[in-house]
C-alpha cells in the first residue's frame, strides 16, 4: 500500500470523542446487566425444570 490509498485499513482510524466513549461505556453498561439477567433467568429455568414444583 502506498500512503494516497483510499482502501479500507490504510489509515488509521479516527479516535473516539470523549461524547462517543461515555456512550459506549453506557451501552457496555447495559449490555452487562442485560447479560446478568439472562444468566438468572437460565438458572431458574435450569431449576424449574430439573425440580418441578408438581412432582
């Protein structure tokens, strides 16, 4: 690659504003309880099924 190329991956890319960083770090935020509350609901499933209230 020479240094006028416009091909993906030639130049670095542009770093994040501190705007964009704050929205990211929210999103992460979030993903990771979302990620939380998942794993419990599996868990309990987990439990329902294995121990049934019924039996």
């Amino acid at each position: 690659m020479y240094e006028g190329s416009l091909t993906p991956g030639a130049h670095r890319p542009k770093p994040l504003t501190k705007k964009q960083l704050r929205e990211l770090q929210a999103r992460l935020e979030w993903a990771s309880e979302r990620i939380e509350e998942i794993r419990q609901a599996e868990e309990l499933h987990k439990e329902v099924i294995e121990k049934p209230k019924w039996i």
